[in-house]
C-alpha cells in the first residue's frame, strides 16, 4: 500500500517481460481482482488493475476500469481521456469511440467534453477512410455528425481541420 505506483508498475513491468503464454498477466490480474474486491475503498488495486490492462493491450478492459473509477471518485474523465489518446493511436477505434461517447455524455462534468466531440468526429473519419470499401451508410451517418457539429461551432479558424475533413468527406 505505501509503494509507490511507479514503483509497482516497474516491478509488474519487469514481471510480465516476456510472458509469451500470459500466465503471468493472467495471474497479476486475478490478484489485483481479488485485491480490489477485498478492499474497495483502496483505488491502488483499481489503478494497477487498469494499468496492466493497458500494457496488455486490452483497451476495452482498461476502459471499463477507467469509467468506474472515474464514476466513484467523480472524476472530469482525466483518466477515460488518456485511455481514449492510447486507443485512438493503437487504432482501437470501437474502444475509443465508447471513452469519447462517455466523455461526450458527461457534458459540463468533464473538461474534455467539447474537445471529444471533435476528436469523436476524427475517429470516425479514421476509422472509415481505413475501411475499405467505405460503407456508404456510415459515411452518410458521419457526414451528418459532421455538419451538425460545425454547425453548432461555426466555421472559424479553429474548426478548419474539420471543415477540411467534412469537405473531403462530402
């Protein structure tokens, strides 16, 4: 408990190198469950359980973690926003677009609500310029995403990178 979580996660980094059949991923994560079962009031075990998620990986695990911590402690969704960037370069798209969503959702609560708006807007566009052959049904679905959120915005400097994007899109 008083370790540091640095400390912890350079011993769990050490630990899991090399853990090609991942019983050693597998045994960490069953402690730190069993961990922050017996103990939840102790977000140390939540932490690491969501940290090990990540370094395997597991984008959508970690999300799940991210979110409750972030619901019990009332969070703005700092942590749900970092995991969201990680997924986003890992193109995680689905994992993503739900920590987006989440943030979206929690309107004046989280700092990064207007912010996901737009970064939900670029993985999306991501996610179906990726695609091949673009499905028309979701282009029509994010052209019109597109256009409602520049209309809210407006057209100024600041949004050109969508404005861009909305015209290639069209």
């Amino acid at each position: 408990n008083n370790s540091k979580p640095s400390n912890v996660q350079q011993i769990l980094q050490n630990l899991l190198a090399g853990d090609e059949d991942d019983q050693r991923f597998q045994a960490a994560k069953n402690a730190l469950l069993r961990r922050s079962s017996e103990a939840p009031d102790n977000s140390c075990y939540m932490n690491l359980l969501q940290w090990i998620y990540q370094q395997h990986r597991d984008y959508a695990d970690a999300l799940l973690i991210a979110k409750s911590i972030d619901r019990k402690y009332k969070g703005e969704g700092a942590r749900v926003y970092d995991l969201a960037c990680e997924a986003i370069a890992s193109k995680d798209y689905p994992v993503a677009i739900e920590a987006l969503n989440y943030l979206i959702a929690k309107g004046s609560e989280s700092r990064f609500s207007t912010e996901s708006r737009f970064m939900l807007l670029n993985v999306k566009y991501e996610q179906l310029s990726s695609t091949s052959p673009i499905d028309p049904t979701q282009a029509q679905v994010l052209e019109s995403e597109f256009k409602q959120t520049l209309d809210e915005f407006g057209l100024t400097k600041s949004t050109s990178e969508w404005t861009r994007k909305y015209a290639h899109l069209l």
